[in-house]
C-alpha cells in the first residue's frame, strides 16, 4: 500500500545476521581479537576519532535519532576540510599518528623506549586538535557503521523506535492542516488522520476495506466518527453509500444532506424523515424473497427443522404470489402474512392460471407445505407474529411501496445512480423492529451486489451500520463475504463489552480491517473482541502490546493482500460541509 494510503507495513521478522557467522570455530575469540585491535589502533592512532565516534554514537542512541541525522557532522566536516583546505587538514590528521609510529619504530634500535611509551604522545595538546576536520569525517563514518552493524544482527527484536523529528513534525502538522480542511480522500482511499511515528496520511485503502472493516473503541462517539469519516470519502468519490443508523446519532442526518449536497450525490432517505418508502420484496425470484424475510428475522427460538419448513413454505408462498399476483398496492409483507395460513396459500394456488407451465408442479409443492405447516401451526404463528409486529411499528409503515408523495428507496437504484441511502433506525426508541429492517437492508445490499458480480457490471460502494451488535451475525457475514469481490466495503461501529455479542466476535474474525479508536488498550480491545484465539500474533500482533491510546488517537490492522499494522496515529476529524 503506497504512504498515501496511510499504514505502516508490518514486515516479517527479519533474522539475526552477522559478518561473521554464528557457527564459526573459536568464534567469541576472533570478534573480541578484532574489537581489542581496533581499540589499539585507535588509541594510537586516531584518538579524537575514537572519542567523536563514541560521543556520536552515543548521542544517537540517548536521542533515537535516524541515522539521517549524522549527515550533519559529516556535512559539517566536510565544509571544515575545504576551509581549511584538504592538504592541511590532511597533515592535520596524519601529524600525530606519524610521530607514534616514528616513536615506536625507534624501539628497534633503542629497546628502552618501550619503557616509556608516553614519550610517543608528547605535544598531544598540539597535534591533537589539529585532526578535527578530518576526525568528524571519520567520527561520523563510524557512528554510521556502528549503527548498521546493531542493525543487521538486531533480528526479530529490531532496534527501539526512532524518535520523530524536526521533519515529522512539520509533515505531521501538514498533514492534520490538510485533512481538517476537509482533505479526507487519499489516493487510494480515506484518510483518518496523521501517523504519529512518520507523519503521513493514516488510513485505509478501497482495496483493503472490500474485506470489512470493523471500527471499535470505547465511546461510542469517538467510534461513530471515524466510522462518518469513512463514509465521507466515499460519497466525496462518488461511490454508492448506504448508511444504517441503530444508535440514532442526532446530528448525522444533516451531516449527510450537508455531504452529499457538497457531492453532488442524490439523497435518499427512509421512514418519515424522506419521506421515502422501501420494499426489497417486489422485486427477484422466489428464493431471494424467502431468503431476506427468513433472514431478517431471529430464529433462535424455533426448533432448525421447524426453521427450514418455514423457508420452504416461504418459498413456495414466493412461487406462488408470482404465478398469481395480488394487488400491487398492498404492501408484499401485508400479502405475505395473509397467505402465512395453507387455506389461504392453497386458495392462491387456485387462482394461478391453467396455461402457467409450471402450475402443477408448484401445486403439488403447495400442497406439501401445506401439511407440513398444518402438522406445526405454532412455526406458522411465529413468523405471522415477527411480521405482524414488524408491520404495526413506526417504522415497519414504511415498508410499503411508493406513492405520488413517498420516494420508493431501490439499492440496486441507489447503486446505478451512485447515490446514498440513509436508514435512521434508532434501535433504542424502536426496538426489535429496528434490527430486523437493519438485516433485511444488509441480505438486500449482499443480493444486489452478489448480482452485480454475476453480471460482471463491476459495481463498488459503501455500508456503514452504525451498531454492529444490533445486527444479525449471518446477515453482517453474508454482507462481508459478497464485499470481498464485488467492491462493496462494509464497515462496522462496535463499542466493546465485558461480554461482547458473538455477532461481534464474528464480524472480527471476518473483517479485513480493524481499526481501534482510544482511548484504551489496543490489543485489549482487539482481544476482547476477537476472542483469545485471534487475540495474538494473527490480528493484533506484537505491534499493539503494551501500548495505550489517547482520546484522538487510534490503531490500524489490516490483514491483507499486505499485512500492516499502525499502532499509533493521530484521528484528525474532516471538515463537513
């Protein structure tokens, strides 16, 4: 992933390597021989050489500065040399160590001068000095050495973080500068604030986002806005965006209008607030209709082979309504609990018209559901009672089709048109019928999408639900799974629990994309939420341990295609128009 799209790559652990290999013989004796002879050699020398290198190093070291940082001595060194001129910084270096060597090549003739060794320095205070120039040259080129030698046998473990610098600073402020301004759209993807360790843009590619992304942290606002941040860019790319709100966000509606007028986009919005109606149900085959009414509705309690009669009289009552339509301005759940009883179904049946070529066939399909039903009328209840609720509620009454004042709301629309669909579905003021239209909007977006890839039309977009817990688990996997090849990023807010919903743990196991807003652990929340056996190396990674995140801070993991992992970036808010 280029900069621009904003992570750091996790690379794999790259392996100890040394000059000399680990299973040379006598090999401790051979580094300590080779340490100890240039110690000599300095100490002879290139005294102010030794001393400048290990001040450099040192200071290097104290600082966790880049190693870019020592291309200020050598510059430094350098414009001393030309100065001063090469010749005599030359002289400069080569007058001491010629006096020592002179001193020592002496003792051949006159061995008492090995008694006295400290001759060989005299007028230290002299000569020393004079190799400066060349001496930080040397200095620098060492310190540089050193480092890259503590590099190349660090391995796995590496070397501590640099710290930033004076440049991170600056591109960190111009990064923050620019995405405040409302420059949340990278070249790839959305920008979600500033790297704290490099100061680029941090965020998250297209590519990577068609895998879900799963947005976590410990309040819900914090998490709500990144997740807008998002679906900003998006819209601002003119990608096709649908919105489920399940916490009833107060702000968020004429945050959308104020985007998408700013876009260009088309605006759609549900329930009385559009007004706008929506009917997934009018439109595909039998299977798809049963598939997203079984499908928005918890069955946890039902019995599994009371749950698969029920798609398979689903299915026929689909066949069926079909074959001999009823009046198009009821609405097909109204149709579809009037024919929930085998009379009515079977009274249906005998309105299909004689010349319809599969018309016997599908009657004898009719009649064995119906027995099966009539053999378990308490399956038949149920799901008359899920709809029938779903039907009486506030919201539920947009689930109809349209009239000359109610906008009718079509996904497959809204992707054709690359506009945005808003569903204010405030979970805490509407209940259960709130989560069902939420799962009966998230099987809808996968069909349409799994049917744009059949076509082979190469549709994208977004979904964004803004509470992921509320959400049928099958539902928000299905939703992922279809993403992964159609270019729809599915992205989902969650604030974690002591006892996350498994929805959650799921989602976590399929997303792409973890993206953690603090304040809090990162790999806390990573755990909790993934369950301890993804709790590890596998998603949140050695990279998220012991690290705590501020209030404006967050962590970024994305599995694939290129593993990489952020554990600290700045969340910097885009400005809404």
């Amino acid at each position: 992933m280029p900069a621009s799209a904003t992570t750091t790559a996790e690379r794999d652990p790259r392996r100890a390597r040394s000059l000399i290999p680990r299973d040379t013989s006598r090999r401790g004796e051979l580094v300590a021989a080779l340490l100890l002879l240039g110690l000599l050699a300095h100490l002879l020398l290139a005294q102010l050489t030794l001393l400048l290198a290990v001040t450099l190093d040192l200071a290097g070291r104290a600082a966790r500065w880049r190693p870019l940082w020592l291309a200020g001595p050598a510059a430094a060194g350098f414009l001393w040399v030309l100065a001063i001129g090469p010749g005599r910084a030359l002289a400069g270096l080569t007058a001491g160590p010629h006096q020592v060597l002179g001193y020592l090549a002496g003792t051949a003739g006159q061995p008492a001068r090995v008694l006295h060794p400290v001759r060989a320095f005299a007028g230290m205070g002299h000569w020393l000095p004079r190799q400066a120039p060349f001496a930080l040259l040397l200095a620098t080129a060492e310190a540089a050495a050193a480092w890259w030698l503590r590099w190349r046998r660090a391995g796995a473990q590496g070397l501590p973080p640099p710290r930033p610098g004076l440049i991170v600073a600056a591109r960190r402020q111009f990064t923050v500068a620019r995405v405040r301004s409302g420059g949340v759209v990278s070249r790839t993807g959305a920008c979600l604030g500033a790297d704290s360790q490099t100061g680029r843009p941090a965020g998250i590619s297209w590519t990577a986002a068609e895998g879900g992304v799963l947005v976590t942290g410990a309040a819900a606002d914090e998490v709500s806005a990144a997740s807008l941040q998002l679906v900003q860019a998006a819209i601002r790319r003119r990608k096709p965006v649908v919105v489920v709100d399940l916490r009833g966000l107060g702000g968020l509606p004429g945050t959308l209008a104020g985007i998408c007028a700013d876009a260009g986009a088309p605006l759609h919005v549900f329930g009385p607030a559009g007004p706008g109606g929506y009917e997934p149900l009018r439109g595909g085959g039998p299977a798809r209709k049963a598939a997203l009414v079984m499908g928005m509705i918890d069955w946890g309690r039902v019995a599994d082979h009371a749950r698969r009669t029920c798609g398979a009289y689903l299915n026929d009552l689909f066949a069926v309504a079909a074959a001999a339509p009823g009046d198009p301005r009821v609405p097909v759940l109204d149709d579809v609990a009037a024919l929930l009883g085998p009379a009515a179904l079977q009274a249906r049946m005998r309105q299909v018209p004689p010349y319809h070529p599969r018309r016997a066939p599908l009657g004898e399909r009719v009649r064995v559901s119906a027995s099966l039903l009539d053999a378990d009328p308490a399956t038949a209840s149920f799901l008359a009672g899920e709809l029938a609720g779903l039907r009486a509620s506030a919201l539920g009454r947009w689930l109809r089709p349209g009239a000359p004042a109610v906008a009718q709301i079509s996904l497959a629309a809204v992707v054709r048109e690359r506009a945005v669909a808003f569903f204010p579905l405030d979970q805490a003021r509407h209940g259960r019928p709130a989560q069902m239209i939420a799962n009966l909007v998230a099987l809808d977006l996968a069909a349409v999408f799994a049917e744009s890839r059949r076509l082979g039309t190469g549709a994208e977009g977004l979904a964004w639900f803004g509470d992921g817990d509320a959400i049928a688990a099958p539902a928000l996997a299905q939703l992922i799974s279809t993403g992964s090849g159609t270019g729809l990023a599915t992205v989902v807010s969650t604030v974690p629990s002591p006892t996350p919903a498994p929805g959650a743990r799921q989602v976590a196991a399929l997303a792409n994309v973890l993206v953690i807003h603090g304040p809090g652990d990162p790999g806390l929340a990573a755990g909790e939420l993934a369950g301890s056996e993804l709790a590890g190396s596998e998603l949140a990674g050695d990279s998220l341990a012991g690290i705590a995140l501020a209030s404006d801070e967050f962590a970024l993991v994305v599995k694939g295609p290129e593993r990489q992992v952020l554990p600290r970036a700045r969340f910097v808010p885009g400005r809404i128009p």
